[in-house]
C-alpha cells in the first residue's frame, strides 16, 4: 500500500491526480477548500501553502506539487509584488513541502513530482513572471533528483494550456478554445485527466528509472513547427 500526498488535489490537474490514484492507497491532500470528490479515505488538511506551515505526516510514497500560477501581464505592468507572489506560490511553496517530507520520501525510496509549464521552454509574450518561477522550479526538481539520488525520484511535468480553473480565462469561450487547440501542432490543448495519468506514470515503478526529467506534455508546441 503506498501513500500519496497531493498539495494542491482539492481542483484541476491535482484533484483528477487524487481520482486515478490507485485503490487500496492511502491519500493526503493539502489545500485551502479540500478534496471533495469520489474518492473515500482522503485525509484533508486545510492549508494556504503561502503562509502556513505543512502538518505533520507519518508516511509518504510520493509527492506531487500541484499549485500554481498563470499571470500575464506585459513587463510595464507586472509589479515585483507580482514577480513573488509566483514565486511564493510556484517555488517557495514546493520547496517547504520538499523540505518538510523528504525523510520521510526518503526512507520509503518514493518519489516527488513537480510542476514547470511549457512557456519556460519557449519564450511567449506576457509570460516573464510565471516563466521565471517555472525555470527556477526546473532547477530545483533538476538539482534535488541529483541530491536524492539513489532514494527518491524527482520530474518535472511541463504542459501547455490545461483545461481547468487556472486557464479558464485562457480558454474563455467556444473561440478561444478553438484557437488555443489550432495553435497547437496536435491541434488540441489538455485534459487535466491526462496530464494527472502522466504524474501518476512518473510515480509508479514502470518510471522507476526515471529521474530528473523535465517532462513536456504539449501537443507539440515546445518542439515542432
Ligand atoms: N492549467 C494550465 O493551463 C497549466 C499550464 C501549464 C502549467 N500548469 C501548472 O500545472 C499545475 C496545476 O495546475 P492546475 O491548472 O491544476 O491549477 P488549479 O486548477 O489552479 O489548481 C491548483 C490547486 O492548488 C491548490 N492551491 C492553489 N493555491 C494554493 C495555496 N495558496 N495553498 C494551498 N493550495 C493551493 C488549489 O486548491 P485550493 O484553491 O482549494 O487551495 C488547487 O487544488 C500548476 O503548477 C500550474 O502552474 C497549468
């Protein structure tokens, strides 16, 4: 029985992780409304990642970070308060569950997964502050896999538009879906079940040798034309 802490598993990406999780698992999830799916036996904590501590957990497999942010705003207009609140949320925000849990990781030989997004790959208009905190979460998922090394496993997920809360105003109506999905190579933007498949896929033995890897999940857009 393996036991998973999902920060951010209440909404989007993170909640469908929570769905797909497998049976007879044991499952923590850290957020500020709490999980309120299907899923029976999850342990709900009530946290702001920002500005509260992490509580304490006996048993941890594997961790997944999952909030984030999607802020764009031309250079003139983004605030440095801007440029911290990503990083808050973002980086700082991952490295204090990293740094609360990894024992505990350790000692079970799991595994860690973090996510990047896309625009930290290839430069897109308005992105500076979220692609900025982004690369720095490369860095760190990049740096600790070699730290962790033989013990836990640490990847970087990096998708492009998800469809959930955070990029509802991305993909805002009928015509904005439309022409998110066609400015893609595989003409399509993702399902946060799909993406949740893949961080399930980087915590199973199967990924067992895989380790700091910024994994893109993008329908083609941060390598083909
Ligand atoms: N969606 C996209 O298009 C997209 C694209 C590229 C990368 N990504 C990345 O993929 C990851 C998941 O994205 P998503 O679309 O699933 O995001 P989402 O829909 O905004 O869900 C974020 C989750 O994190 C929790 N959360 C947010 N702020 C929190 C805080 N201060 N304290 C505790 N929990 C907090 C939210 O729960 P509560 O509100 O209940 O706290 C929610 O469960 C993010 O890192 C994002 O940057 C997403």
């Amino acid at each position: 029985m393996k036991n998973y802490l999902i920060v951010g598993g209440s909404r989007g990406i993170g909640k469908e992780i929570v769905n797909q999780i497998p049976e007879n698992s044991t499952i923590h999830v850290i957020s500020r409304s709490g999980y309120s799916g299907e899923r029976k036996n999850v342990t709900n904590y009530l946290i702001d990642v920002t500005t509260e501590d992490f509580p304490e957990i006996d048993n941890i497999d594997h961790l997944i970070y999952c909030p984030g942010s999607i802020q764009l705003k031309p250079i003139n207009s983004l605030k440095i308060e801007d440029f911290q609140a990503d990083f808050d949320i973002n980086v700082l925000g991952a490295v204090k569950a990293i740094k609360q849990y990894h024992r505990i990781i350790k000692r079970q030989k799991g595994s860690i997964v973090l996510f990047s997004t896309v625009a930290s790959k290839i430069g897109m208009p308005f992105h500076a502050s979220v692609a900025a905190s982004k690369a720095a979460v490369e860095g760190l998922g990049k740096s600790l896999a070699a730290e962790f090394a033989p013990e836990i496993r640490v990847n970087v997920i990096a998708p492009t538009v998800t469809d959930t809360d955070l990029a509802s105003h991305i993909l805002r109506n009928e015509k904005a879906r439309e022409a998110t999905a066609d400015r893609h190579p595989m003409k399509q933007f993702l399902n946060p079940s799909d993406v949740a498949a893949l961080a399930l896929f980087l915590t199973s033995d199967n990924a067992k040798a895989i380790t700091g890897q910024i994994i893109g999940m993008d329908a083609g857009i941060g390598s083909i034309k």
